[in-house]
C-alpha cells in the first residue's frame, strides 16, 4: 500500500493484490467529534474470484465507509443497488481494505503533522 498526500486531511491510498484492488479517497478527521476515518472508493475493482478473472469496478458515488480503528460502518442501503451483491461477495475483504486504507492514511498524516 501507497498513500498519496492531497493535503493535510485527503489521501489517496492504493490496495493491491487480494479480491479488493485498486485506489481509495480517505479523508483524515481534522478536530472533528469523532475520529473516523471516511473512504470512498475513486478506482476499485472488487474481483469475483481470487485469479482477477472478472469484477466489478467502483467509483466515488457507488459507497461510503467510516472507519474507527477496528470497527468499519459501511452501512449496505449506502452502497450503489446495482453494485451491492458484488461487494457483499467480498464483504470480508472491503472490510480488511477499507481498515488498511484508514490505517495507512492516518499514519501518513501524522508523519506530516
């Protein structure tokens, strides 16, 4: 994984390899209540199977997830109705992505704090 630095609070993170690849948008809380991290898909294929035969390719509008540490709220009525079977067969996986793509952007975010 690579996070690209947009400013301060925005990363660009790249997630290769698995059933989940492709680039995410995290934006980084800046003071806010909480501390979650949003993401959003900019360029994700989720694949069908693990030989990247076939997938679905997601995009900004097609869902948003919050992630606090562990915990991820991707709340499934948020996900595109016509994308949402293929991300619920690679639930386990979105999920695993969507931990390293906060993880890695918080970290680089305070590397430049």
């Amino acid at each position: 994984m690579k996070a690209y630095s947009m400013d301060r609070f925005w990363r660009i993170v790249g997630v290769d390899g698995g059933r989940v690849t492709g680039t995410f948008v995290a934006v980084i809380p800046a003071g806010r209540l909480d501390d979650r991290t949003m993401v959003t898909p900019l360029d994700v294929t989720v694949w069908h199977d693990d030989e990247h035969t076939s997938g679905r390719i997601l995009y900004g509008k097609d869902f948003v997830a919050w992630v606090d540490g562990e915990n991820v709220n991707m709340p499934k009525h948020m996900i595109a109705s016509n994308k949402l079977a293929d991300v619920e067969d690679a639930w386990e996986p979105m999920l695993a992505a969507l931990r390293a793509v906060a993880l890695v952007a918080s970290e680089s975010s305070k590397e430049e704090a």
